[in-house]
C-alpha cells in the first residue's frame, strides 16, 4: 500500500517531512478512490446533469478512479526510487545518479531532498 510505503519513509528518515504529508495525502486520495467506486447512477444524475457531464455516473466513477489510481502511483513511483537511493547513498548518491535515471529525476525533487539534508544537518526546519 502506497500511504505505509511513504509512512515507513518518514519513520525510517523524519527529517524528510514530505514523506509524513505524502502518506496523509496518499491515504485521501485512496478514500477519493474508494467513494469513486461506490458511486451508482441512482446518486449521482443530479450531479452529472448540474455539471451538463454527457457520461453516466459508473463511467464518471471508473475515470475518477482511473485518474486517481494513476496520479498516486506516479508520485509514489518518482519519490520511493529516490528515497531509496537517498537511505543507502546519501545527498550525493541523489546528485550523481539523478540524470543517469531513465526518465532523470527532475531537478525540484533534487532541490527537496537537499533542503531536507541541510536542515538535518543544520538542525533547521523551513
């Protein structure tokens, strides 16, 4: 489950905060993933005629869970790789390997995980 998976990150390495906000933030999304699924075309007509949607309620449900599946596991497929490699190879093993990664790892989650080691280091939290 990916909000234990980012639960576990942040209990293994606190410092890196956004590890603690991405389980919470993971857990909701999953319960927008389970009200998707619960959706029925006897609750939601009202909704889809307001907002003038042409798909019925179990087609709207299963694009949102789709959607919400999706954008989940690619935040959690960008940020685990990485804390990975932090755990085992510190701020530098990020530096040097992140544009060997195919697809590179983009530049702000380089940016994060050397703010996070500068407040570890400085004892400093911004």
């Amino acid at each position: 489950m990916i909000s234990a998976a980012y639960a576990r990150a942040y209990k293994q390495t606190p410092h890196l905060q956004w590890f603690g906000a991405a389980s919470f933030a993971s857990k909701q999304v999953g319960c927008g993933m389970e009200h998707a699924r619960d959706l029925s075309n006897a609750t939601l007509p009202k909704i889809t005629d307001t907002l003038h949607i042409t798909q019925d309620s179990d087609e709207l449900a299963k694009v949102t869970l789709k959607k919400l599946g999706e954008g989940n596991k690619a935040v959690f497929e960008e940020l685990m790789p990485a804390h990975e490699l932090y755990v085992k190879n510190g701020i530098d093993g990020i530096k040097q390997c992140a544009n060997e990664r195919k697809p590179p790892l983009p530049e702000a989650v380089v940016k994060g995980f050397e703010q996070a080691e500068q407040g570890k280091l400085t004892g400093t939290r911004r």
